[in-house]
C-alpha cells in the first residue's frame, strides 16, 4: 500500500510540475495567464503518467546506460502522446494539438522535437528529480501518504468529472454546428464553436482559453458524404463500363451477322449459278 501511494503522490507532483511548465511557456506564447490543461486544477496528468512509466519500468537503465535509457523515454513518451492524441479526438471530436507544421511529425500527433525534449526531461526526472522526491516521501509515515494519496485523488476525481461535462459539451456543440451545416470546414467550424462555447460560463471560457490552437473536427457528416461522392463515382464508372461492354457486344453481333449474311449470299450465289450450268446442258 505504501508503494501504491508513492506512485499516487509522484503521479501528482510530475502532473503539477507538466501544468507549471505548460503554462509558463503558453502564457509567455500568448502575453497572459494561461490555465493550460483540460483539467480545471494545476496539473495535466500525461506528463505524470509519463513519468509514472519512466520510474516504473525503465529506472533498472539509469545506471550505466543513459543512452539507452534515453531512446526508451523517447519509445514511450512518443507512444503515450500518439495514443492520448488519437484517443481524445475519437472520444470529443476535437484535435487538441497538431504538429504538422513542423518537421519529422507522424500525422501531426508527435514530431521529433517535441519527442527530445521529453527524452531530456525523462532524463532529468530519472538522475535528478525522482531521487529528490522519492527521498522527501519516504520520510513520511503510512499513514500520512495514504491520507494525502486519498484526499489528492478525491479532489482530482471531482475535477475529472466536472472537466469531463465540459469537454463533452464541447463535443455537442460541434454536433450540432455539423448537423446544421453552416460550416463546410474545419476552420469555420472551430471558429462557430469556440464562439458558441466562449458564450458560456466559467469553465467553459477556460477550456478555450486553454487550449488557443483547439480545432473542431467534422463530425461524420464530412465522411458520409465522401462516402457518397464514392459511391457515385463508383456507379458512374459502372455504367460506363457496362455501357462499353454492351457497345462492345453489339458491335461483335453485328460484325457476326454480316459476315453470316455475307457468306449465304456468296453460298446461295454460287448454287444459284450451278444450276443454271445444269440447266444449260439439259437444254443441249
């Protein structure tokens, strides 16, 4: 149990540390406080997860291969960023970052800069930070831990809750722009959106303010009608292709018929003027 609450406690204190340098650099970006994350209170939980990774299962690299160790921070931030990007727009319709202005990106998801800037701070997080905060909770009782642990995780779940509602109301909101059709792309979208959501309370504004790059994905809509247009085209070609080969068809019978008239002209033609010689010769 005590190591259970260990890993509670860093997962909270590399999720704050995640929210602290995400909101500096967004705030210095946009010249104002920023609250960065889609959460409401002062941590975005994938770098704590991320770190939870790195001290769990890649620590036994620490000692004499950095290089490794490394490479494999590399493997598993650039995995758990793809997946939660891929996860989060299935789940609310929406693209929370996108990487496809820079260089070496996979689908816009991860791109390799970003990705050695998590090894980096994989690195400090496993030779510095980790055995400075490991040291600090182990001065701690059982009972303390558990304590924190469980109050950390009762606020956090609430805040899961209610970040959850709004986000979902997110989704709906760009449902419902699709559904009327007043935008035919993806820009229009996101711009009708936040407008719409920005007119909200609170929390609904912090969520945009949030996330400035933000965009709304059609919904469905976009799809079904790329499936449509396919179809079409499909059928379109079908027929012409039928069209051909019945054109074809036609054209083979027809050449078939006149040859087979040709040939009984020629082979009555031919009867008709032996009998004519037989004829003849009766006569004589």
């Amino acid at each position: 149990m005590e190591t259970i609450c260990t890993y509670i406690l860093l997962f909270y204190i590399y999720s704050f540390l995640g929210w602290c340098m995400e909101t500096i650099l967004v705030s210095i970006e946009n010249k104002r406080f920023i609250n960065r994350g889609f959460l409401i209170g002062p941590y975005c939980p994938i770098y704590g997860l991320g770190s939870i990774f790195i001290i769990a299962f890649l620590m036994k690299f620490s000692n004499n291969m950095p290089i490794l160790l490394f490479f494999l921070i590399l493997v598993i931030c650039g995995a758990l960023e793809y997946f939660t990007s891929w996860i989060m727009e299935k789940l609310f319709k929406a693209r929370w970052w996108d990487y496809s202005h820079k260089k070496f990106n996979l689908n816009g998801r991860i791109c390799l800069e970003n990705l050695i800037e998590f090894g980096i701070l994989g690195l400090i997080v496993a030779y510095a930070l980790n055995p400075f905060f490991e040291g600090i909770l182990q001065k701690l009782q059982s009972f303390q831990l558990e304590c924190i642990a469980v109050g950390l995780t009762c606020i956090y779940l609430i805040d899961v809750v209610i970040s959850f509602v709004v986000i979902f109301g997110f989704r709906n909101v760009t449902k419902t722009v699709n559904s009327e059709g007043k935008a035919d792309n993806t820009e229009q979208i996101t711009k009708m959106v936040r407008e719409l959501f920005s007119q909200k309370s609170f929390l609904h504004k912090r969520f945009i303010n949030a996330y400035p790059r933000l965009q709304a994905i059609q919904i469905k809509i976009e799809k079904i009608k790329n499936k449509i247009d396919d179809v079409k085209v499909e059928a379109k070609e079908a027929v012409e292709e039928k069209k051909e080969e019945i054109k074809n068809s036609i054209e083979q019978s027809t050449r078939k018929a006149k040859v087979t008239i040709y040939l009984s002209k020629k082979h009555l033609k031919s009867n008709f003027k032996g009998k004519n010689i037989n004829f003849k010769k009766k006569e004589e």
